[in-house]
C-alpha cells in the first residue's frame, strides 16, 4: 500500500491528472479558464511535498537512526552511540548497555575508521519493534591497526533490532553481525 507520508509521488501524480483535467475541461465545454481551476492541482501538489517534508514516518526514522550510528562510527564519537542505544540493550557478547560502550570506547580510542558508507537491505516493522538489515562499507584509517596488518576495506552485514521508547523514539536494543567479507561471522570475529 502507498504511503503519502514517505513519498510524494502518488500526491504529485494526481496533482498532474487534475491539473490536465482543469487545461481540458473547460476546451471542451467553450469556458473561460478562472484561476480557481487551478487551486486544486496547487494545493495536492503542495499537500505532497508538505506531508512528505513535515511528517517523519517510522520508516524515516529508523533509517535516521542506523544513519547516526553509521557516522558515529566513522567519527568514533562514543557518544551519539550512547544516545541511540537503549537501556536494555543486549547481544551475543555484550550483557549490557555499558559493556557495548566501553567496548566502543576501547576501539575508538586509536585510529580505526577514516570512512564508512551504509546501505539499508529491510526494514521490518511490526508495532513497536523493527529490525533493519544493512550493510556497512569500512574504509580503514591508514594509521589503523586492521590497515597496516590486513586490509583497507571491508563490508559488514548488520541486523539491528530497535524498539519504540515511551517518547515515540527509535533505540537500539541488539546488534547483531551476519557477515565480514560474504563470510557468515559473529561478534566474536571482530574481537
């Protein structure tokens, strides 16, 4: 089913449909066209871009989510992770919000990341829940540990779970890796 709410399109197309409709109409029955005419098409067209623009749907707002985890991994700013990260966080090796945390302090504390490019595979929403399925292309720093020793670039496959908070806001509560390289692997393999 269509939503308007993510994108514009289906509102612009009937915006278009009606203004022909008012070009045609009044060529067929002799009329003067009146500025009225036009009102209509006018206003779908910016109900479109205004719906799109104003309201931010679940689906933009996980995608906003795993896009600040993304870049803060490529700045190494423990912090917008903490911001993102729920309270009852919980995966295969981390027990806990904190221990992810330190976890990231502990990488992030030397070179790692100079670029990485994220790229959405599913998102799977079911009331308050959602799992995303995307995939990271790192770009190590050239200062890094994992440049100087095995390579400069290497894509990972994510499944994140995220959970809708009282506030109406998207967290993260489980991170899970699938893949390094097209290789089936675990968090174990980044250790």
């Amino acid at each position: 089913m269509l939503n308007i709410f993510e994108q514009p399109w289906t509102l612009l197309i009937l915006a278009i449909v009606t203004l022909l409709a008012a070009l045609v109409i009044p060529k067929l029955f002799e009329r003067k066209r009146h500025w009225r005419q036009f009102a209509i098409p006018a206003l779908l067209a910016l109900t479109a871009f205004g719906a799109d623009s104003f309201i931010q749907t679940d689906t933009e707002q996980i995608s906003q989510v795993i896009g600040i985890a993304a870049k803060a991994v490529e700045n190494e700013n423990c912090d917008a992770i903490r911001e993102i990260i729920s309270d009852d966080y919980r995966d295969s090796h981390h027990n806990n919000k904190d221990s992810l945390l330190r976890y990231c302090k502990a990488e992030f504390s030397k070179p790692l990341v100079a670029k990485n490019v994220k790229r959405i595979l599913a998102i799977d929403i079911s009331s308050r829940n959602a799992t995303v399925i995307f995939t990271m292309r790192l770009v190590f720093d050239k200062r890094s540990y994992v440049y100087q020793n095995f390579k400069m670039l290497m894509l990972i496959k994510i499944k994140a779970d995220l959970q809708k908070e009282g506030n109406e806001r998207w967290l993260v509560n489980q991170v899970e890796i699938l893949e390094i390289d097209g290789q089936p692997a675990e968090w174990q393999f980044i250790q």
